[in-house]
C-alpha cells in the first residue's frame, strides 16, 4: 500500500516536472520570434517609460 502512495508522488512529480518544460519551450520559441529591431525598440520603450522626460542613460 505503502509502495502505491508513492509511485503516484512520483508521477505526479514527473509530470510537473514534463508541463515546466513544456512552458518554458513554449516562452523560449515567443521570445524568439522577435526580430533584433523589435527587441531594441521595445527596450528603448520601456526605457523611456522608466525614466523622466525619456532621458538617455548613456
């Protein structure tokens, strides 16, 4: 009986462990999707969102 309890932890972690995979795949692919242009002109987005009047930083 002992024995049952634990082999369905154990699939229960392992199937976790698979859906964590399957998300960070799934984020990976959308993040690379973006082209280099996209990806500099939303970081120039927000840093203009983060500072005052839009101010360069460097």
């Amino acid at each position: 009986m002992a024995r049952s309890w634990w082999k369905w932890v154990g699939l229960a972690g392992a199937a976790g462990v698979l859906a964590t995979g399957v998300v960070v795949a799934r984020n990976e692919r959308a993040r690379r999707s973006y082209t280099p242009e996209q990806v500099r002109e939303r970081l120039r987005q927000r840093l203009a969102e983060a500072t005052p009047d839009g101010e360069r930083t460097s």
